[in-house]
C-alpha cells in the first residue's frame, strides 16, 4: 500500500492523530516505532501521547539512519554494530590519511594548506578532516550515486574537476576493504532485500529482517531522497504513516525565490513577476528544504489527508501564518483593492485623534493592538544577556497566563552547545527575587559534555602557564 501522508499546520493535530491511530489493538510484545528527528520531539511527542492515553509505554522512537542500520543488521547479521563510516569515526581516521596521500599530485591545493613550515599543521590537519568527514556523510545521502562510482575506480580520470580527483582518492583510501558498508552501498542492498521480500521469494538469502507492523514518521519537516525511496519501498511490506508538518494548505511544490527565479529566468525581475513566482516571499526564501521533501512525497503518490486549521489573523504573527497558509502576500492582497485589507486588526485602527482612520488607501499600513507581544525582537550584547532576557521574558509568561506550565515551553536555538553554559549558569542560579524555573537541554553533541571539556582543559594545564590567578 502506499504510504499515508497526514499533511498539517499544527503539531497538536497532528499528535492528536498519531494517539488516534496508535490506540487500536496490536501486538503487546511489539514496539510501536515513531521515527523523529531530534530528541526534543522524541520528548514532546511521548509526553503528548502519555497526556492522551495516561501512560507512553512499548514505543521506540528511532531517528532515520537508526532504524534503516537496524533492518539492515537484522537481514545481514556480520554487520558491526556501529558503522566505520559515522561522521565521528571518518574525521579521526581522514586525521590519520591525510599526512599519507599530500604527496599524491592531485593533493597540491590540500598540501598548501596543511604546509607545517606554516604553524598548527595538526589543528588544521583536524580541522580539514572534520569538514572532509561532513562532507562524504552528505555525499552518501544525497550523492550516493556518485560514491558508489568512485567505488568502482571512476570519478579522477582526465574529465575529473580538480577537486573531484583527489576527494575519489581520498575516499578510495578511506573505504578500503569496507566500501560495502557505506550508506551508499548499504542503500542498494536493502533496497534488493525489500524488493526479494515484496516477491515473497523462497530462497531469501540471510535472515529476514523483522518489520514492524507500522512506521509512524513523525515531525521531520525534511528528508533526502535516500530515505524517501527507502520509506516508500518499506510502504509496500508493512504500513508507513507519514505526520507532516506542512504550514501551507496550497501546493507549493513549484514555487521559487526571486533568487532562485533569476537564476532561472537569467535576468532580474519585475515586480509583477516577483509577485507571481514567489506568492510568499517568506516561505519561498526560508522554505527550500520544505518544499523539496513536500514535492518528493508528493512524487510518491501517497495517500493525503489534510489535517489543516486556518491559523486566523488575531495577531502579528497569526497574520503571517495565515499569510504562508494561503499562499498570499500583504503586498499582493493590497493591490488587489482597498476591500482587501494586509489583515484583520483586533481593534478599530485611528489615526491618532480617536477618528476611524481611512480606509480607501490600498496598501495602507494597519495597527496593531499595543498589548500583542505575538513577535518579540530583543537586541542583546551576548549569549549570556540572551538568556537572562529570555528567562524573564518566560518568568513575565508564567506570570501573566496562570494555565501555562515549564513543560508547555520549548526555546530553540540554531547551535544548543553554545548557550548550554550560559542556561545552566542563567536558570541553576539561586534567586531571593524570583522562583527557579525547572528546565532541561535536549539535542547536544557528546563531544561539548562538560565533563569532557574539563577533562581536556586539565590536560592542557601541562603544556600551557600556571599563572597565579
């Protein structure tokens, strides 16, 4: 069957959902699988799920990679349990090939770079490796194509780009005997196995792998097309269930940034043009990966059932939703007419005197009510003034709705590892004035523990002045 797609603009209805379908009866010694993205929604999708049924219990919530490794594991038992091709593991050995292969001619540009006559050869040998390592993770899941070429000795003969010949090289020397194990080989080999499965063929060479009755895929607003074509052949032996976070309504697999369109169109664009190519400047500009994993399940022709709320015009930042949800701009509903108004205010708008203010100037700027705090821009020094501005922002929160609760809140921030310190110092410090807030940090890297960190900085005590502070 094909997979089940559950398109929404609301992660509660969307949960709401998932309790639905996961409350029938199944299978007690068989976990439910929720695949996400991050622990954050690991925590918050098993906490909604406990608020619905009283408890969450006999659920795993594997991330993508994890639960492909584990069917893989379970149809070819010899595979370790851990690949030698994790970003981690690659940087510390490419650290360890690199100084062996600068010889190499196609390694000049690489051999400037780390020239030891210049200083901190092994922090930029480390550094390199590091980026070296992200860089053939991504090959693997968007290219793997590619590397499965260089695997066959393709990709450095006379056509090569410079850049491409030694990255082949050095990935050849990185894989050696265990090319078969990178995600790119991998892939093929499940995909065989799904498809000997789907044949129900007799004569399955290993061990079946054993599938789950259903796969839920909760949440993740975005997925290469290598776990797309995974998913939708694991649709055909068992159920996929697909939660998708989608903010508009419209289908807006096709549209593009003016950027995009320029480069496109190879001339800049008219503004009438920009209106027409980019419906919503703001989801056309920030909404890249979306609208590529929408167009892709798009592509799989799965089963869509539409879970849309229409997000209303209450506020500023309602206003902006509803915009992205109907695939509209203000600039373009106000040149529709002076009946179309950017939005509806939450109050009559005046002109200072306490006069209605005209309504017959298309385009017009609207108030606002004084009091919405829907969209907040604090300007701080730093990281640590950042977060003792949010934690009394938060304290104000609490103050004002006595319903809300410490677990109904979630703070995002690009990197968590930097403003990790900075939370704990902010939200562990005692106050006379104000209460404690309990909190706690999902989605940090093993290697900023800060056990780790002190580990390391006592090491560097020997190489380094003991000065009398």
């Amino acid at each position: 069957m094909p997979p089940r797609v559950f398109s929404g603009n609301r992660l509660e209805v969307l949960v709401a959902r998932l309790a639905e379908e996961t409350a029938g009866p199944r299978d007690p010694m068989r976990s439910e699988v929720v695949v996400v993205q991050s622990a954050g929604m690991q925590r918050w999708v098993s906490m909604r799920l406990a608020a619905r049924h009283g408890v969450c219990a006999n659920l795993s919530f594997p991330f993508p990679v994890a639960l492909i490794y584990q069917l893989l594991r379970q149809a070819i038992p010899d595979l370790p349990p851990h690949s030698p091709f994790d970003q981690g593991v690659m940087t510390w050995r490419l650290a360890r090939l690199l100084p062996g292969m600068l010889h190499e001619p196609s390694f000049a540009a690489l051999r400037a770079y780390l020239d030891p006559a210049a200083g901190q050869e092994g922090l930029k040998r480390f550094q390199l490796a590091e980026i070296l390592a992200g860089l053939f993770d991504q090959y693997m899941i968007f290219r793997p194509d590619h590397v499965r070429a260089w695997d066959r000795g393709e990709g450095d003969g006379a056509k090569a780009l410079p850049h491409e010949a030694w990255q082949a090289e050095l990935w050849r020397e990185l894989a050696g005997d265990h090319a078969e194990l990178s995600r790119a080989a991998l892939k093929e080999r499940l995909l065989a196995i799904l498809h000997q499965l789907e044949r129900g063929q007799a004569d399955f060479p290993g061990a079946r792998p054993d599938l789950p009755e259903r796969v839920s895929i909760f949440g993740i607003t975005s997925l290469p097309p290598y776990y797309l074509e995974l998913f939708d052949h694991l649709s055909r032996l068992t159920q996929v269930d697909v939660y998708l976070l989608n903010p508009c309504e419209e289908y807006w697999g096709d549209i593009l940034s003016p950027r995009e369109a320029a480069r496109r169109f190879k001339r800049p664009l008219r503004d009438d043009e920009t209106r027409q190519v980019a419906p919503n400047a703001l989801l056309a500009n920030m909404g890249g990966l979306g609208r590529d994993f929408f167009d892709g399940l798009v592509s799989l022709e799965a089963d869509f059932e539409s879970l849309f709320e229409p997000p209303g015009r209450a506020s500023l930042l309602a206003s902006i939703q509803d915009d992205i949800f109907r695939l509209t701009s203000p600039a373009a509903a106000a040149l529709e007419g002076p009946d179309e108004p950017l939005f509806e205010p939450p109050f009559e708008p005046t002109d200072g005197t306490g006069e209605e203010a005209a309504d017959d100037q298309p385009g017009r700027k609207v108030l606002l009510d004084p009091t919405d705090r829907s969209i907040q821009v604090h300007v701080c020094h730093g990281p640590m003034r950042e977060v003792e501005v949010l934690r009394d922002a938060l304290l104000g929160m609490l103050d004002e709705d006595p319903d809300l609760a410490p677990r109904d809140i979630l703070v995002m921030t690009p990197d968590v590892n930097v403003y990790a310190p900075f939370i704990r110092a902010v939200f562990d410090a005692p106050s006379a004035s104000a209460p404690r807030l309990p909190f706690s940090i999902d989605d940090q890297s093993g290697g900023e523990s800060p056990l780790a960190r002190t580990l390391l900085e006592i090491l560097d005590l020997a190489g380094g002045r003991l000065e009398a502070s």
